[in-house]
C-alpha cells in the first residue's frame, strides 16, 4: 500500500507520501522496508510515543510527531498538515497523499490525497496562512494538543467543555472578568507554562469549571474561570453552536487572540480567528463514555 501511495504521488507531482503509525514496531517496519522513493515518506507518530534516540538518529525518513490519538481519520490527517506546514516538512500549496488505519492500529488500509491549494478551503474550512504568520502558533498548538485531550477524554469518564484564549492577553483580560477565583494568580511566570506536566494536569481539572482559560503568546496561564464579555454576533457560520463559542467567536473579533474551544457535548475541538472558526477537529468519543 505504502508503495502505491508513492506511485500516485508520482503520478499526481506529489510532494509527500505521509504514513500514519502508532508503534516503534511500526516505525521500524518502516524503516527496513526497501521503498523506491524512501525521500517521499513522512512517518506520522503519536507526540507521546517515546523512542530512543538511536531509533529516531538511524532513521532515513523525516519523522513528524503529531496528535494522532483519539479522533477520527481525517482529522488525523487535518492535524498533522497543519503541523507539517509548521515545520517546513511541507508548504500550504503541496499535494500529499496520506496512507493509514484506524486508530492504535497497526494495519494500514486508506489511502487519501489531497491538493492542499485547494483543500484549505473546502475540505478544510480555513485558510492556515493568517494561522502561520501568528508568533502564537507554537501555543496554540500545544493549546489544541490539550483541548483535544479533553474532548476525546473528558475527566474521569464524564464529558467535559471550555474554552482557552491564547495571544492578545492584555485586551482579553480587559474584555473579560474573573468568574471564580483564579488559582494562576501569583504563581511565578516560569510555574505557569502550559509546557509543565503539572500545569497541564491542572488544565485538565480546572477545565470542569466555568469561564475560560487565558494564556500568553509565550504559553503561561494567565487565568482561568474568566468570563468573556465581548459578545459575538450569531452568524450563519456559528448556527447551531452555543454561548461558548458565540463567546469565543466575540473575543477574537475583538482582540487578535485565537480561541480553541472543545464541546462538552460532542468533544469536537474548534479554532477561531477574527471571529470565524477556522478549524475544526472531531475526537472519537467512545473512551469518553462511562
């Protein structure tokens, strides 16, 4: 299968044949595999699947670790393009053809191809160049890395929604109070970065709460509970959604902070920007369930 996807990106002028794994078996599998175009192949593996170093070091294919846990196929592929744009692994015009399975499965059984000129706009509905040219990106990433965790996990076995705010954190602090009482405040800088195990740990609990979490371009926690005054408009794009996201909708109109918001009742994961979604990333619930 591997190999036909390589052939197809032949045949289509291709950039990248991205293959999705779940295990080091797999990666290895990969590597010992005498492909004809090995300079195609992009191995796709979970953030937290932990390699030694010589297995990474040994590897003649570019490795890119993504969120690849519980969500459905395409927005697996969804996420790891927008992290493939982010390291240069690939550019927002390339054509790529994407080789997987199901989830924390080993056999591969699609294979999908996509112009990204095109799909950005339809099968994607965003345009990621605004999203790349955001100094926050990097957080925003690792915001989304968390919020997907909560809407594929919920807490406990029960569903779980809120909202995070990232960027802009004077002005969405202006345009938002304090709910309950934020548990950041006074906590040195460095304590506060959504890098720290601790801290996303906190996130995860403290998301139960009402109000929203803001953070700083540079990653530290702000506040969380805080509740987002600027009111968003119901346009025909946030029809069907509730206060939550007409909230987060509001804010980055009003600011140029990007808001990532997880449903409680679906677990989806949705990005705004300006005051539009511009993605939308659907988790597999099905651990969520009690």
């Amino acid at each position: 299968m591997v190999e036909n996807a390589c052939q197809l990106a032949h045949e289509i002028g291709g950039s990248r044949v991205f293959v999705f794994l779940s295990s080091e078996k797999d990666l290895k599998w990969l590597q010992k595999e005498d492909f004809a175009d090995r300079k195609l192949l992009v191995a796709v593996i979970p953030r937290r699947l932990e390699l030694d170093e010589k297995t990474l070091k040994s590897s003649k294919l570019r490795v890119l670790r993504s969120w690849s846990g519980n969500q459905s196929r395409f927005s697996r592929i969804k996420y790891a393009f927008l992290q493939g744009v982010m390291s240069n692994v690939i550019t927002p015009d390339s054509k790529v053809v994407c080789v997987l399975g199901p989830w924390g499965r080993s056999h591969l059984d699609t294979i999908t191809v996509h112009d990204l000129s095109l799909s950005w706009s339809e099968d994607f509905p965003f345009d990621p160049e605004t999203l790349l040219k955001k100094r926050t990106l990097g957080v925003v990433m690792a915001v989304v890395d968390i919020a997907l965790d909560i809407g594929a996990l919920g807490r406990e076995g029960h569903p779980v929604g809120t909202t995070f705010v990232i960027g802009d954190s004077r002005k969405v602090m202006k345009y938002s109070h304090q709910a309950v009482f934020n548990p950041f405040k006074g906590y040195p800088m460095k304590e506060r970065l959504i890098i720290r195990p601790e801290v996303v740990e906190s996130i995860n609990e403290l998301a139960q709460l009402d109000g929203a979490f803001v953070i700083s371009a540079k990653g530290e926690v702000e506040a969380a509970g805080r509740h987002l005054d600027a009111a968003g408009a119901l346009t025909k794009q946030l029809r069907g959604l509730g206060s939550r996201h007409r909230a987060a909708a509001g804010i980055t109109r009003k600011t140029s902070a990007v808001a990532v918001v997880v449903s409680e009742s679906t677990g989806r994961v949705t990005i705004f920007e300006r005051g539009h979604i511009v993605s939308t990333l659907e988790p597999v619930i099905s651990r969520r369930l009690v």
